[in-house]
C-alpha cells in the first residue's frame, strides 16, 4: 500500500527537454494500433467471455453525444455542429438501437458502477431527450438513479441553466464536467468560445445546490492570444469557483487532421517558451491553492477520491482519465465511442453515416479494435503503475508473473537510463520509482516500455508531453 502522493517539482529547463509527443495511455496498447481485423464477431466474443469469467467485472458506460451548436475552434473531438435540436431525435432512436443490441451481450447482475457522457456538447440533448437515453439505459443495463455511482456528464454552460441542472440529477447524473479553456475574451474570440464567469458559476452553483458530489472544469493552456497576465487572471477566477477536479490540458494544433483548428491564427499561439510558462503558472496557482497534483494534467482537493485512491495504491487509468473505477469493463455507445472488454479494445464508426448504417443493417457499429497479447498485457500493467503511482515493485511483478523484470526488459531499462541520468527516475534491485522531478514527465518515462513508438505513422497524432 502507498501512502503518500509524490509532491512534484517544477524544473521549465529540464520540462522543455523533455516537452515531445507522446501518447496519455489512457489505453496500452494505444488508438493508432486498433486495426480493422477486430470487428463485431470479436466484440461479442469479448462479451461472452466478460460474462464467463470467473468474477465478472462492474460496467462503465461512455455515450458520445456529437453534436454543438457552434464550433470551438480548438476542438479535436468528432462532433457535428449545428442549431437544429431536432437532429438529435434520430440520433437517440439510433443510439436505442445500439443500446438495446450491445446491452443484450452483458449480464445485467453487473452493476453499472460508471457513466459518462462526452462529445461534442451532451446538453445538446434537452431534459426531456436525456430523459429518453436514460429510460433505454435502464433498460437494458442496471442503471440506477441513487446509491453507490459515478454517473458525470461534460456540460457548456453557455447551454444550461440551473433548471436543467437539476431535471438531470433526478435521472441519476452527480458529477459534472464544465469546460472553461480560458476566460481571457481576447482568448475567448480566437477560438470561437464566448463564455462569462458569471454562466459558468450559474451551473456550478445550481449542481452544488442539487447534490451532485463532484464539479471539475476543464482549462487549456497554449491557446492563441493567451498571454501569462491573462491565463494567471483565468487562474484566479476558477480557484474562486473552488471545483472539486480541475484539468489542464495542453492544446494540440494539429490543423492538418482537425479542420476547425484550421481558424486559429498559427502565429497568435504562443512559443514553447511561453507555452511552458503558462503550465508553471497553473501548476504554482493550483498547488498553492491546496489542489493535490494527481498526475498528467489533473488536479484535485485533498480530501477528493483520487487522492485517496493514489495513496491507497488503487488508482487507475482509463479512456475517462484518472478513476478509482478502472476495473470496469468499458463499454463504449455512441459514433466513435470506444470499449474496453476483459483485454480487448474496440471502437465504433468514427463518420455519423457509417454509424448509422451499421446499426440500420443490425449489426453493432464496431470499425476497429485490438485484442491485447501477453506481452500487451504486461506492458499495460507497468505503464499503468507509472502513470497512476510512479512506482514498480519489480520484486511484486516478477512473482505475479513468472520472470526476472530485467531479463524481460532489458532494452527497456536501458532506455530509462536517461531518465535516470537526469534524476527523474531512481532505479535499485527492488524498483523503478519517479522522483519528484520526474513527476510532470509521467508520459516520458511510460515510453520507455512502449513497444509500439516509432513503429506507427500515426506518431505525429500525439500531443506533446507538456
């Protein structure tokens, strides 16, 4: 059992050597290595088999809602933009199909611990829409509206009002997800994202007033026109919100994969130099406001279930983040949705059309996927203990397992050499463990036991590391 989170130090020099692409591993293997040979018949087999072992996992739920009224011109997410509510109605009545065929392969004495709804913009769906997706949930999974869940959806807020806050907390929703990016207007107008303080502590305020037990916000640093004053009064203002979770993630312009990215100005963004300025001014503001740095881009209050999952040792990694629910099957709804069963990945149809169509012939909408070989496998388990405690037990792994780590990983601790060399690893007969100097650089030290990096020619689709 661990039973401290490791305090990280903020070196920009040794940061900005380090700053290169690099997957997040919210998955091992990674998206770029999905394939077309996984298709439907190997989901349901993955299914079958969840149900067949010998403790089923709980379920975790993520429904992608794609639509937006308007476009953020940073976004990278597949999303439909448009005004017109009702183009939502034939959405759910495909979505209900899909529901109702990938909820017949699961058990329903599995519980379903987790839910999440991401896009796109989730409110796009009205209360009374969202009251319909939830009525085909229940009835097809063990949804439940009270009890032990961490059901959370992302919210615009430029899109909700207090009213709506509360209509879906009655369906069971008690976490949310506000994004923010930046409240800087110059920011605010360059990418397309017109959002007040006063909207954003509308829908704070009303959630605390319903009872949900979490509010995180979303912020991005690396965006046009941002400059260190502005981003530091951003700061301010979202430390007075007080949310439970704050993330800060670095924009990733990649205009040639992300048509909207191409509205941004290239020479409004800023160098990497003020770039890693604008993460150390987060990282100070948090930190010093009593926020916890749980690892990659999250932060949260002391006394938040991360924090204590990190110090108990149980936290984990997936396609949601950081979760203390990361031993459920995933099951993935929705256009571009993606599943993890037992040690299987898989995704749906990233085009509305081929979504559509797949599920107008009856079939799941399944497009790629991968199932994870025994070395897979392994590798999985010692990315996830970096990236969730900074720590291998090597003594622990080789009795799990059957082998001597260095013999397994002799190429791979050869590469960690560097990271020893500059003081974020220290290595011993007993284990590998992040210092506090390697701590912001998670990613960077995961890498060194990923077996696919520089074999795919999707490389260049990672977001840099800082």
């Amino acid at each position: 059992m661990r039973t401290n989170t490791i305090v990280p130090e903020f070196d920009p020099a040794l940061v900005a050597r380090y700053d290169v692409p690099g997957p997040r591993y919210t998955s091992y293997p990674t998206a770029p290595q999905f394939h077309a040979g996984f298709d439907e018949a190997a989901f349901r087999a993955a299914a079958t088999a969840s149900n067949e072992a010998a403790a089923p996992r709980p379920l975790s739920l993520y429904v992608h809602v794609p639509y937006c009224f308007s476009p953020c011109f940073y976004c990278g997410c597949t999303r439909v933009i448009t005004r017109d509510v009702n183009r939502a109605d034939h959405y759910l009545d495909v979505l209900r199909r899909e529901i109702a065929l990938t909820g017949s392969l699961f058990d329903r004495d599995r519980p379903l611990l987790q839910l999440h709804l991401g896009g796109g913009t989730p409110n796009f769906l009205d209360a009374p829409r969202m009251a319909r997706l939830v009525a085909a949930l229940e009835g097809h999974f063990s949804y439940r509206r009270d009890g032990v869940r961490e059901y959370g959806i992302e919210i615009d807020p430029r899109y909700a009002d207090a009213r709506y806050v509360r209509d879906i907390a009655a369906l069971g929703f008690n976490r949310l997800s506000v994004g923010i990016q930046d409240f800087d207007p110059a920011v605010q107008a360059a990418v397309n994202r017109i959002q007040s303080v006063a909207q954003t502590r509308a829908v704070i305020d009303a959630a605390r007033d319903a009872g949900y037990g979490s509010v995180s916000v979303d912020l991005i640093y690396g965006l046009p026109r941002q400059t260190l004053e502005g981003f530091q009064r951003t700061l301010e203002q979202v430390i007075a919100l007080a949310p439970d979770r704050v993330a800060v993630y670095g924009y990733a312009h990649l205009p040639h994969l992300f048509k909207a990215q191409r509205q941004i100005n290239g020479g409004e963004l800023p160098d990497a130099a003020a770039r890693l300025a604008l993460f150390g001014a987060a990282f100070r503001a948090l930190c010093e406001a009593g926020y916890v740095y749980v690892g990659m881009d999250h932060f949260a209050r002391a006394d938040d279930e991360l924090v204590r999952a990190q110090r108990a040792g149980t936290l984990q990694r997936n396609f949601q983040g950081y979760s203390t629910h990361g031993d459920c099957d995933i099951v993935g709804l929705g256009v571009s949705a993606i599943s993890r069963v037992g040690d299987t990945y898989s995704q749906n149809a990233r085009d509305l059309a081929g979504y559509e169509a797949a599920l107008a012939a009856g079939r799941l909408p399944v497009s790629r996927g991968l199932c994870l070989s025994d070395d897979d496998r392994l590798r999985r388990a010692v990315i996830g203990e970096l990236m969730c405690h900074g720590l291998i037990d090597m003594a622990r792994f080789e009795e799990d397992n059957g082998f001597r780590f260095e013999d397994a990983f002799a190429p791979e601790l050869k590469r960690l050499g560097a990271c020893v060399d500059d003081g974020l690893v220290e290595l011993d007969e007993a284990s590998i463990r992040v210092t506090p100097r390697g701590r912001l650089l998670l990613r960077n030290v995961a890498m060194c036991f990923d077996a696919y990096l520089g074999t795919s020619p999707d490389t260049p689709r990672y977001s840099r590391t800082i």
